[in-house]
C-alpha cells in the first residue's frame, strides 16, 4: 500500500506531536489546581477558554490570508513557527507559578496553534492521494487516536510516580521533535503555486518512499 510520501511525513509528525501533549492531557486540570499559587477549577476553566477562543478567532483569518498567498512557503512556515512556539510554550508549563502565568501560556499557545493548523491541513489537503482521501483523513485521525490515547495512559502512570514539571519537559521537547519532522520533507512539501496543485495520484512519490 503506498501514501504520498507528504502525506506520511505530515501523519508521523502530527502523530509524535499530538502524543506529546496528550501526556499531559489527563493531569492539566490537577496540574492547576494542585501545583499553582491561587489554583483552582474556575483557573482552569479560564485557561481552557482562552485558548479555545484565541484558537478559534485567530485560525479563519490566518487561513484566508494563507490561501490568497500563491506557493506553499508560507504555509510551511506557519506550521513549523506554530510548531515549534506550541512545543516550547508547553514546555514552559513546568515553570509556571501563578495563575497569570498558565493564562499568558494558553494564549500563546492558541496563536500557535491557530498558526499550524490551518498550514497542515492546507498542504495535506493538496497532497492527498486522489481517489484515496477517506483513507489518508481515516489514517491521520486513526494515528493522533491512538497516539494520544496511549500517551495519556503513559502520562498518568508517570506522574503517580516523578514530577508534573519533568512530565511537561519530557511532552515539550518529545512535542519539538514532533514539530521538526516536517522540514525532512520540506522540498517536496513547498510547490511554487499551490493554487495549480492538485491532489496527487496513489504512487506518484513511490520512488521517493
């Protein structure tokens, strides 16, 4: 069975990235409540709407702008930055103190993400095998499931017994190693006009895999 070899990298990256922050998806909520000055369950809900919402209303307008720009160096670029900043900021959650701090962290992170997402889904959408696109979505979402699923699990288990702050570190640079990956397929990634770009045929990059 052969995926484009665009389609593959943006699946292994989105995959080791998404497990990345799922290992602390279980633990965020106790996390605040337990390790922050001031924490408590309204903080986290605060922190869980800024980032939905920054997210949300920066995302559209950052895609329009992204699709009336011809070649797909800008959408490349956007998702490594988005990327990396959202490794980083995750990071950065081992070191938080106040309340003020998990806020500011949400929000920089929500303009990450609202960065990257709309850049993956743009170039993974012109590189889909044709005739073969609700096999390519099933296998990215099958990959972030299970990914995420599994990391969770690990993530509970880890901090019964080391650290939230070394679990944050560990999801923040595994994240970075994640949000690298791209740039090993960058050339076949960028097209000078992505508006000419058609989905490619199953085994058109066969002799690149």
């Amino acid at each position: 069975m052969h995926i484009n070899q665009v389609v593959k990298t943006l699946i292994f990256s989105d995959l080791i990235f998404n497990a990345a922050l799922g290992l602390t998806a279980p633990i965020f909520a106790i996390f605040v409540t337990g390790q922050i000055h001031g924490g408590s369950v309204r903080v986290v809900g605060f922190a869980v709407g800024i980032y939905w919402i920054f997210k949300s209303l920066l995302q559209v307008p950052l895609a329009h702008w992204l699709d009336k720009n011809h070649g797909e160096i800008d959408d490349f670029w956007f998702l490594e930055i988005g990327l990396m900043v959202m490794s980083v900021g995750t990071l950065f959650f081992a070191f938080v103190k106040e309340p003020w701090h998990i806020y500011l962290l949400q929000a920089i992170n929500a303009i990450a993400m609202a960065m990257a997402i709309p850049a993956w889904c743009g170039i993974f959408t012109r590189h889909i095998d044709k005739g073969r696109e609700a096999f390519d979505w099933s296998l990215e979402s099958t990959a972030i499931g299970l990914g995420v699923g599994i990391a969770g699990v690990l993530g509970g288990l880890y901090v019964s017994h080391f650290s939230f702050q070394s679990l944050y570190v560990l999801s923040g640079t595994i994240a970075l190693v994640g949000g690298l990956i791209p740039l090993l397929a960058k050339n076949r990634m960028i097209s000078p006009d992505k508006h000419n770009l058609s989905p490619s045929p199953v085994g058109k990059f066969d002799k690149l895999a």
